[in-house]
C-alpha cells in the first residue's frame, strides 16, 4: 500500500470517527433538553399542589447528584410534611431555602461593615457623574437597592433595577426622581437625582389569608429610569466585574455567575435551579413569581442588592460568554438569591443593554 493511500484511508477513518462523535455530542444534549422540558412540564403540572403544602414556598428544576434533572421543592425549614418522593416517575428532592423576599434594603441599620483592609470602592457612596452601575439607587420613599445597567432605546439611555427600587411597589408616579445614592444612604431629591421614573411592569399581590384561584402571577419586577449619559455611565466601580456585554444568554443549571451590587459588591455564584415559582414577601404583600432563576450561595446577594444586573462569569469553556447578561435579581432569602431571566426585562420594555 501506498503512502497516499494510506494516508486518504486514515483521513476517511478520522472524518467517520468524528461524525460519531459529533452525532453523540448532539444526541447527549438532546437528550438532556428531553429530559428538562419533561421534568420542567411534571414540575408545572404539580406546582399550585405543592405550594398549597404548609412551608413550601416554590419549585424549580436543578441537578440531583448524578446530573439527572428532578424536581426541586424550596421550602421555608426542615422537616415539612406532605411532600411525594416522585411525581408522575421524576424524583422529588426538598431543599431548605428559608422564606424569600424582596431585597432593596440593608439587613442592618446602617452602611455595611468593611472588611480590613477597607476595599478601595464603597457602593453605598455618592458617586461623581456620571455613576458606574451595581451602587446604590432608588426612588426617594424607598431605602436603596442597585442600578443593574444603563440600556438603552434610540438616543434615550436608562437606569434598569427593579419596581421596588424604582417604582416603590408600584406607588410611584411616572416622572418621579430616582436618586444615587438611595435615600437611606444619604441621597437627596432632587440634589442627587440621577434620571426619572420612565415605566414598570406593575407587581400583582394576593392575599395569603384568602388566596384567589388561580393565584396571580409574575414574570418580572423590573423598571427603568431616563437618564442621560451625562449622568449614567455603563460600567462597575473599578473593583467590579467591568463593562456588561450587549448580547445577553440563556441561564443553565450550574452556570458560573457573578454580580456587582450596593450592598455586597462583586460576588460570585453558580445557577442552582430554573423555572422556579416563588413567593416572594414584599412590604405591599406576597407575590409570586413563575419561570424564575435561582441561584446559590447564600452570600451572592443580601439587602440592598435588588436590581444587581447578574451576569456569566466567563471561565473554562465559558470563557467567551463572560460578562454576557443573565438575570435581573430581585429577592432572596440567607440560602439562595432569585433573579429575573434577562430576557423578558428587556422585551418588556424594548430596550437593548448599553454595554460591551
């Protein structure tokens, strides 16, 4: 046999191995999206059954210890009777998230305890215009939470947080100052307006005593402010993760993440769940959520985080999507942190990430 041939013979070997490998690489994650949107409709189907259980307050789908998908069922403390162990063939696993709430205020009165050495960036500050994103913002009746990002629609350029920072639980009026810093760090209106009160999506509540049927849901706690560029810069304080990018992606279970916010700084974390349903406690009332983004640890977000824009944290294999949008968070508990799939915020308000 001829070198030539030889070497045509192996080149045909290696393209056929390589298209069985391909067709395996696809079939793998075929067969995991299958088997997410069957866990996923299980999930849905059984979820207003669950959370009428005494200290449950959401579901999700995630991971058990072999990757397999399961349903997850977040309750409030250990020890909650009532809950199956299957549902219609898919395991059901109890995590202890501890109750869930909106987060636009410190835990603790006051300005957040500095580490030692002090970080050379306090988001709780006044910030020369015009401001980074992740510090502290809010409408002036409410304590403070986060600027997320600066988006953007035309010439118009905004502030993007949440509806309790922005919007006050839906109090507000259009037109209304939003400051940096929040109020309860020392901003004043209108000294330290940053932009006004453009739109929100409107939170529905419903009353836990007398729960309607069906219970109201929510997709996102979201708002936007106009502002300038003047006023609104689009990166972090020097201590964050940067510039986001402009192109956002989809979360995925175990997703590396970080945030910059007003309360903990940069923090990083992974996706622990998806298309969670939750209660979440507001000062208004309860709401729930569906079709949410959970994520671990407890120490990713605390109070005063609210409106943090969360985004992947682009190492290994996602070292090119680093810094590409995820979530808009809004609440959480000591355990886990709750976000808004990224997506939805933006359509809701047609608007684009003024970013990278």
């Amino acid at each position: 046999m001829t070198r030539r041939i030889f070497c045509k013979i192996l080149l045909v070997v290696v393209a056929i191995l390589g298209l069985f490998v391909l067709s395996g690489v696809l079939s793998a994650q075929g067969n995991r999206d299958t088997a997410f949107e069957r866990v996923k409709a299980v999930q849905e189907g059984h979820t207003n059954r669950l959370m009428a259980i005494k200290g449950v307050v959401g579901t999700a789908v995630g991971l058990d210890g072999s990757n397999a998908h399961v349903v997850k069922v977040l309750v409030e403390k250990p020890g909650v009777a009532g809950i199956p162990r299957k549902l219609d063939g898919v395991p059901v696993h109890a995590v202890v998230t501890g109750r869930f709430y909106a987060l636009p205020k410190p835990d603790k009165p006051g300005k957040p305890p500095k580490p030692d050495p002090e970080p050379p960036v306090d988001p709780t500050a006044r910030f020369d215009r015009p401001v980074p994103i992740g510090v502290s913002t809010g409408h002036p009746d409410i304590t403070a939470g986060t600027i997320g990002c600066r988006v953007k629609k035309g010439n118009n350029v905004y502030a993007l947080s949440n509806n309790h920072v922005y919007a006050d639980e839906n109090n507000a009026a259009i037109g209304d100052n939003v400051l940096q810093p929040g109020a309860y760090d020392g901003g004043k209106d209108p000294a330290d307006a940053i932009g006004t009160l453009h739109d929100y999506e409107t939170i529905v509540f419903y009353d836990t005593e007398d729960p309607p049927h069906p219970i109201p849901t929510n997709e996102i706690d979201a708002a936007i402010a106009l502002s300038s560029t003047a006023n609104l810069g689009n990166a972090t304080p020097s201590d964050g993760y940067g510039t986001p990018k402009s192109t956002t992606m989809a979360a995925q279970i175990n997703l590396p993440v970080k945030k910059y916010g007003r309360t903990t700084g940069l923090t990083k974390g992974k996706v622990y769940a998806l298309n969670a349903t939750v209660d979440v406690g507001y000062d208004t009332g309860v709401a729930r959520f569906v079709g949410q983004i959970v994520v671990s640890p407890g120490g990713f977000s605390a109070g005063g985080d609210s409106g943090s824009l969360i985004v992947c944290d682009g190492k290994g294999r996602n070292k090119a999507n680093d810094r590409r949008p995820v979530g808009l968070l809004f609440a959480g508990s000591s355990f886990y942190t709750i976000a808004n799939p990224i997506g939805p915020v933006l359509d809701r308000f047609d608007v684009t990430i003024d970013g990278e």
